[in-house]
C-alpha cells in the first residue's frame, strides 16, 4: 500500500482541452469532406456528366 504522502505525489491522467477537440473535429470533417467529393466525382463520371477541360 501507498502512503498518503507518495499518494499525493501521482501525478498523471488525461487533460482533454479545446485545442484537442477542435482538433479531432476538423479531423473527422475533412475526412467527411473527401469522402463527398469522391462520391461526387464518381457518380458524375458514371453519369457522364464531367465538365470537359
């Protein structure tokens, strides 16, 4: 068993701030956002529907 006083010497955990979850957020956005765009892109080249360049 641990002291009361090497107890309170833990130090330690998890420390979920903002920056974080923004982070995760914006993550998990372009992922979505790729996905979109490659769907688009394959039902416009399915339905021949592709602008001409």
């Amino acid at each position: 068993m641990l002291e009361k006083k090497e107890l309170l010497q833990i130090v330690g955990g998890i420390n979920i701030t903002g920056s974080l979850i923004n982070a995760i957020h914006r993550g998990i956005s372009v992922i979505i956002d790729v996905g979109r765009s490659l769907g688009s892109a394959i039902r416009r080249a399915i339905g021949g529907t592709m602008c001409p360049i």
